[in-house]
C-alpha cells in the first residue's frame, strides 16, 4: 500500500522475487553512549562477518549517522522514576524538526571486520534527540 500526503486515495500492488540468494555475510551496528546526557560523545561500531565465522577483512562501508526528535519520554526515565516525579517537553507544533543527518561518509572496516566511530552529540540542541548509526558493508558477492 502506498499513500500521497494530501491525497485520500490508497494503491496497492506487489511484486515477484525473481531469485532470492541467501545472505553470505551478516553487519552489525552498535551505538553506546556513558550517559544519555546532551554533549555526549557516543561510539559506534559496524562489525562485518562472514556467516562461516571469519571477519569481512578491509571491505567497503558506507555509514550514516543521523538523529530524530524523541516526542515520548525515553524508557530509561519511565522504567527509574514515577511518572508524577517527572515532566517531558511538549512539542512545538510551527517548528518541524524532522530526521537530521549528521554525517554520511565511506570507510573501510579493520582486518577483524570492525570500523570505530566516536560521534559527538550536541549539548545546545534544545531538544531530545534519538541517534542512529547505519552502516553498509560491500563484498564482491554483493
């Protein structure tokens, strides 16, 4: 199904998988953080590995480290405090504040598959901000 803003109307459709290969490798991207603090400096890691178990060794990544407005309050202060001992930020409704990219840039992963990223965070945001890290990794298979 696909919709048009301003538009009432659906489409939908399909389509056929003509050949499906089964994956030869798997890539997996963390990103931590000390604290959920503004300012912040994360670090991010995209592992490469063959699905037979060795590293994906100076192959190609592709990585984008972007951000999006957190609307509801994160699990981490709902799981630790009663909600009458808190308040969160409404929003303003005349500011869109969208998904942001921060950085997009071309790498290589180390011998053991790993490429380490320390990624900063901004302390005047003004806003909450959720991170992601996304990372892709090419082989001469794929």
């Amino acid at each position: 199904m696909a919709r048009t803003k301003g538009q009432r109307l659906r489409v939908y459709g399909s389509f056929l998988v003509a050949a499906y290969r089964r994956p030869d490798f798997r890539v997996d991207v963390t990103l931590n953080a000390p604290t959920t603090i503004a300012g912040t400096k994360l670090t991010g890691t995209i592992s490469a590995q063959y699905l037979f178990g060795a590293p994906m060794s100076a192959r190609p990544v592709r990585w984008t480290y972007s951000k999006y407005p957190a609307y509801a309050v994160p699990a981490a202060i709902r799981d630790r405090y009663p909600e009458d001992q808190f308040t969160f930020l409404g929003r303003d409704y005349d500011e869109n504040l969208g998904s942001q990219t921060i950085a997009k840039k071309d790498g290589k992963v180390n011998a053991k598959g790993l490429l380490s990223l320390d990624l900063g965070t901004d302390l005047k945001a003004g806003w909450p901000w959720t991170y992601t890290l996304e990372g892709d990794v090419t082989d001469v298979s794929r």
